[in-house]
C-alpha cells in the first residue's frame, strides 16, 4: 500500500487527517492503509511508536515520511501524480 496514515485512539489532530486523507483518496481513486502505532506496539511492534509516535498523525507514501500532524494536500497530491504520471 503506498499511502499508510499513523494514528493512535482519541487524537482530535488524527480525526482531522484521516477525514482529509479519506476525502482526497476518494477524488483521487486510490486507498490508504490506516496503523494505530499504540496497537501495534502492544502486538509486538513497538518501532512505528518509537519512531513517529510523537508527531502523530504521520502519513508515510511508499514507506517514507511524507508529512505530519497535518495532510500536506497539495504536497500529496503532486507527488502523487508524479508517481502515477
């Protein structure tokens, strides 16, 4: 999955991007991957917590950080259509 949005339970900022991030998929016609970095680590994968937990939400494109504590939508979107052009 190319586009996967950190989050954990209770964060008003993570609501925020997964509301964005679902609303520009949705015009876009892709999906995303959603990981709640505080479940994962209590099944075992504590990295995701340690490396982004502080600046959640993160959305990772292709694995790497794309942006924090906010969708950067025209960011995403250009770098998008790179990758899809």
């Amino acid at each position: 999955m190319p586009l996967t949005l950190l989050t954990r339970a209770d964060c008003s900022a993570c609501a925020t991007a997964r509301a964005d991030l679902a609303r520009i998929c949705a015009e876009i016609g892709i999906d995303y991957a959603e990981v709640d970095v505080d479940r994962a680590a209590d099944d075992g994968d504590p990295t995701v917590r340690a490396e982004f937990g502080d600046r959640l939400p993160v959305l990772l494109l292709d694995g790497e950080e794309h942006s924090y504590w906010e969708i950067d939508e025209p960011r995403l979107r250009a770098d998008l259509g790179q990758r899809d052009g």
